[in-house]
C-alpha cells in the first residue's frame, strides 16, 4: 500500500476542551503549575505534556506539529514563525564555525542570501551547484561538509532533486539532508525518500489563504529536541514562534490541503500544456520535456499531480511586466509574490523572489529577464482562463 499522507492528516483526532470539532486555542503566553518542582522538571525538559511558555511551545504549535508530522512521515515537527524561522535555526543547529554546506544553486533567495551573504559571518561556507547532478553534488564535499542542502522542486526554475541519490551521498558521507517542501507538499514526501529533516513555509500551499506566515521542521524526535533545547536549541534561542490563534488557523486548512493540491495540480498541467503547445518556453515537471519528469515521477504521490508551479519565458521583463499588468487588470491573477493562493498568482523572479542572487549568477543558472513564475489557481474553468491568458498574450506581442 502506497503512503497516503493526507489520510494520516484525516486520520488524527482532536476534540476542543468543551468537545468542539476542532482544538481549543491555547490564548496564553504563560502556563501556571501546581508545584515548583514541576516548574523546574518542564525548564529541563523532563515533564512530557506540561507547558511552561508559549516560545518553548503551546498546545495549539504542537496540534499542527503533529499534522505536519503525520503528513511528511516523521517522527514529530517544530512550527515556528516563518519558512525563514525554520530555516535558518536547522542550517545553525546542524553547522557550526568551519562547517561547510552544499546547497542547490536554485534556491528561494531569502535562503541564498542567508547561506551567501549571513552565514560566513559565522565562520559556516557553503558551496552552491547543480543539485540535479549527483557527481558534481559529490565533489563538492569536503571534509568539513555536515548539510546537503536543495528544495524538491526548486524556486523559481523548478529543477527537481532526486532525494534518493542525495539521500545515499548523504549517508555515505555521515551528513544531514535537509529538503524544503514548499513546492510539493502531498506531491513529494522527502522523508520517505530519504531525507533527514524536511522543512515548509507554512505561507504558501499548506495554508493557502495568504493570510498568515509560518514555517515547520519535520525530523526526528532527538533533533527537533535539540531545536527546542533551552540552553543550546537554535529554534528555542533564535525565537521564531508561531502564534497559537495563527497555529490553529493553519491546521484547520491543512483539512482541505488534498482538495486544494489536486485542483492546483490539475489546472497547472493543463496551462502547461497549452502554453507549450503556443510555443511558449514552458516549463512544469508534469510535462514530458521537463528533464526531471520521469524522476518526478518516480518519487511522486501520484494522486495529488505535478503541483501547481509553472514558469514561462516571454523574452525579456519589459514583455513580462507588461503581461503581468494586463493579467491582473483582467482579473486573471495577481501580480505578487509568493505561492499557494487561491488566485493565480505571477511574478517576475530575477527582480523579486530572487533578486538576491547576483545578475550574474542568476544568468549562469538560467534565470533569465523574461522568465514570469506562476503560482497556478484554483478556477473552476481553467479553459476559460486559458483564452484570457491568451488573448492577453496575443495584447502584448508575447504570441
């Protein structure tokens, strides 16, 4: 039987305190006790189920820890304030001064800019190649490597990491696989593959309103232990904590998540292949020309589809604002950053999501002026929407 992550979300149970359907929110920033010992036991971490303040965690963070858990198949999760608040405390509690990462090359620029510009700061140096070639992942370690680094999809030129071979240079060389999600929830599950600690920003797809800010780290129970360490953990000391209202807000829509994937899924291939057959420079894993798509394939939960990111190249950013302008005056989408919205979403990387990376360095991964990255809707009508992009297109001088 195939690993359903969505039912093991269905699957878990959770009453409010007066049997609501859904948990009680936890609206406090203190816990009281009823001895002191018990104070000090929670301090050292050694009073399983007892809370003491809501940055080590409340019952509401550890609700949605648990979904999350259960979703990626690991052992149990941290949720913290922000995709960026759960990044930076795992590259820091795994790495340490004279550590050395490899990192995809192809990565959401907040995150570029932390391992390229932050972390040597620390005395932490990283080495960025192309993920997708396994030889050049490899040669690329040294002695004082700990972290293999990459997204399962990536942000914004959707290559697609083979976690299984990353996972067996992983072990071969004693180091850590740390994948982010964000592009694939349901679609990829990089725990299963291989990958040591999996991490999302709760932002985008498994959220989906756009309404709130959050991230997750799912791993093991001994490392999401370290995080959360008062004396040493990077999450705990770092202080990026979720809210609880914000906590119970994202777990009641991670119930509709396998509704929301599918629908996603279903809409991008089918722009994807409309605008490939325009003769548009298309690029989505779930089409045949992508160079992953048999490794997508092979790694992919395969009822929840290829996700719902595309991207296509018009040519050059004056082409691509000017489409962009005129899709969102037609209420085809809008015209921002980020993912996972219900409304299309369109943005021009090279100048926004991944305006950290060098000029240079953005030509020589291949991100080019003209390339618009789609975060792809939830429309009812998708060959309705379709025409209008077209038309659009056909406006602009892009077709």
């Amino acid at each position: 039987m195939s690993y359903k992550p969505a039912d093991k979300i269905q699957d878990l149970q959770y009453f409010g305190e007066f049997g609501g359907v859904n948990p009680s929110i936890s609206d406090a920033s203190t816990y009281t006790f009823l001895s002191a010992k018990t104070m000090f036991d929670t301090f050292e971490g050694n009073a399983d189920g007892c809370y003491l303040y809501a940055r080590h965690s409340t019952p509401s963070n550890l609700y949605l820890g648990e979904a999350l858990a259960a979703m990626e198949g690991t052992e149990t999760a941290n949720v913290t304030a922000s995709g960026m608040g759960a990044i930076t405390p795992v590259l820091l509690q795994l790495c340490g001064a004279n550590d050395h990462i490899v990192s995809s090359r192809t990565i959401y620029g907040g995150t570029y800019a932390f391992l390229k510009n932050f972390t040597p700061k620390l005395g932490i140096a990283t080495t960025f190649v192309d993920i997708t070639k396994l030889d050049v992942v490899e040669a690329a370690i040294t002695k004082n490597t700990k972290v293999l680094y990459c997204e399962s999809v990536s942000n914004p030129l959707l290559e697609v990491a083979d976690i299984k071979g990353l996972s067996a240079l992983a072990k071969k060389h004693h180091l850590q696989l740390v994948v982010d999600n964000t592009f694939s929830p349901l679609s990829i599950s990089p725990a299963k593959l291989g990958a040591d600690i999996v991490i999302h920003s709760l932002t985008k797809f498994i959220n989906g309103a756009s309404d709130t800010v959050g991230g997750v780290v799912c791993g093991s129970k001994e490392f999401i232990n370290d995080l959360r360490n008062v004396n040493d953990g990077a999450a705990m000391l770092l202080g990026a904590t979720m809210d609880s209202l914000r906590a119970s807000s994202v777990l009641k829509n991670m119930r509709t998540l396998h509704i929301r994937i599918k629908q996603h899924s279903n809409n991008a291939i089918f722009l994807a292949d409309k605008f490939q057959s325009d003769g548009l420079k298309t690029v989505y894993p779930g089409l045949a020309t992508h160079p992953s798509h048999r490794l997508f394939k092979k790694m992919m939960n395969t009822e929840y589809g290829f996700g719902g990111m595309l991207t296509i190249d018009v040519g050059s950013l004056d082409k691509a604002n000017a489409l962009m302008e005129l899709m969102q005056q037609k209420n085809l989408g809008y015209l921002a950053v980020s993912l996972g919205f219900y409304k299309t979403l369109f943005s021009a990387p090279g100048s926004s999501t991944s305006s950290e990376i060098p000029e240079e360095e953005q030509k020589e991964m291949g991100l080019s002026d003209g390339l618009i990255r789609f975060s792809i809707g939830l429309d009812n009508d998708i060959e309705r929407t379709y025409i209008l992009m077209k038309n659009c297109m056909k406006e602009v001088g892009v077709l």
